[in-house]
C-alpha cells in the first residue's frame, strides 16, 4: 500500500508500507524531485546491467529525506509551512516514507531504529527551522 499526504496541493509525503508488493519497477516521485524514492520487485536471474552515473550539476534548493523504519513503531507529525499541525501517521518496521514539504516532527512510541537518506552536504543550523511540537491533546492519528 502507498499513502501520498497531502496539504491543499502539496505533496507532504510518500508512505510505501512494508505490505506494498508488485512485479516490476515503480517509482512513486515526480521526475523533478530532489529525492527519487522507487520499488523493485524483480525474479532470480534477473539482471540489472552494469551502469554508473555521469556528473550532472544539479541545484538542491529544499532537503527531501527518506526514512525506513528497521524496528519499532514511529508517529510522524506533519505541519504545514506555517508550522501549523496537519495530522500524524504510525509507521512500523518496513515501512518508508519520503518526506516531500512542509515541517515533521516524530515520537518514539516503542524502541526503534530508523535509517535516513537525505541530500547533503548538511549545513548544520542552516539546514532547519525548529519549533514547538503539537501538544499530546491535539494529535490526530489518520
């Protein structure tokens, strides 16, 4: 299953939970997103040819991540720009989520680990706006 979070017309994530299965290639992003997020699923034998990548320059002006969740269960918080609380989603192990715009915060609701990709190189307090989370009383699990 896929899950794209939206706020208006803006993609704030991409949730592939670990259930989503399909023969093939898919790719769930926009060709123009910073942060490519795609699915293979292909049979034994089969053969990816030898490749590598040329130099292209490229201009990332808005960091997009990709979280997998190894272990545990996880609670996305997401906000709008404005940091205003949209609405929050459990992940659980297996589950990734590409973290397209707008703010996110998460809890720990069991021991867990996650891994992260994002574009770098990472510039430290530039990098993010932090701010204060939604209050425990107004989360609204979807």
């Amino acid at each position: 299953m896929v899950e794209r979070i939206n706020n208006k017309d803006h993609l704030l994530a991409i949730i592939i939970r670990s259930s989503f299965k399909q023969d093939g290639i898919a790719f769930f992003t926009e060709s123009n997103f910073s942060q490519q997020l795609g699915y293979m699923n292909r049979p034994k034998g089969y053969v990816i040819e030898p490749h590598r990548h040329n130099l292209v320059l490229r201009e990332v002006v808005h960091t997009q991540e990709v979280l997998m969740v190894r272990s545990g269960k996880v609670r996305v918080d997401f906000y709008d720009d404005d940091q205003i609380y949209l609405e929050s989603k459990i992940l659980e192990k297996g589950d990734v989520i590409l973290l397209a715009s707008g703010g996110h915060g998460f809890e720990m609701l069991e021991p867990s680990e996650m891994i992260e990709v994002k574009q770098g190189p990472y510039v430290s307090d530039r990098d993010k706006v932090r701010f204060d989370p939604v209050s425990s009383g107004e989360i609204k699990v979807k």
